[in-house]
C-alpha cells in the first residue's frame, strides 16, 4: 500500500492516462465510517500510499474518494492502529455497502440525461 504508485506506473505507460482522469479510492481514519469525501489536487497528509502516488505522477491532481473508516465519534480520541486493517464486523459492513450504494447512485444520476 505505501508504494502504490508503482502500480499506476505502467498504467500510466500503456494508456496514457492523465492524472485527474483518475480516482484512487482510500481509507481516511479521519473521517467517520459511513460518510465519505470526494476532492481533487490535495496534499497526501501523511498517507504514504497517496505520497507515492503523487511522487510517481509528479502530480497531486487526481481524484480522491475517501472512505470514512473511524468506528464512531465516541472513539474519536482511538489511535487509528486500533481499529486499521482489523476484520470489519458485519455492521460496519452493512454501513459501508450502503454507502457504496449511495455513492453509485449519485454516479448514475449524474451521468443519466
């Protein structure tokens, strides 16, 4: 995950993609699960994943959605080692498939005449 721009690179090679003809899809601790944040030429603030990204495209503006993953606002003060890269339990799940579904919803309706 930390050096996930070099899976971009060959993408990039082959397709000749510009970088805000993508989005990279994230977890962000910062945000609560089930709400999310669609932005475009951001800084990686600290994500080493989306660092790398940034240092292979030479270029911080591509899309971004980031995925809330912070269990509640209960535990905003919870280190997110605590709860990253743990087994999601079947009703944050059910919180994220909905989401999801939202979030394809408003695609469609935005791309449908």
């Amino acid at each position: 995950m930390n050096v996930s721009g070099l899976a971009l690179k060959d993408a990039f090679k082959i397709h000749k993609f510009k970088p805000e003809e993508i989005l990279i899809v994230q977890d962000d601790s910062d945000i609560s699960l089930g709400s999310y944040k669609l932005s475009i030429d951001k800084n990686s603030a600290g994500h080493k994943g989306i660092e790398s990204i940034i240092k292979t495209l030479s270029s911080k503006k591509f899309w971004r959605l980031r995925i809330g993953i912070r269990p509640s606002k209960e535990k905003a003060r919870v280190k997110a080692e605590s709860f990253v890269l743990k087994k999601i339990n079947p009703t944050n799940k059910k919180i994220l498939y909905s989401m999801f579904a939202g979030i394809i919803e408003k695609v469609i309706e935005k791309d449908t005449p």
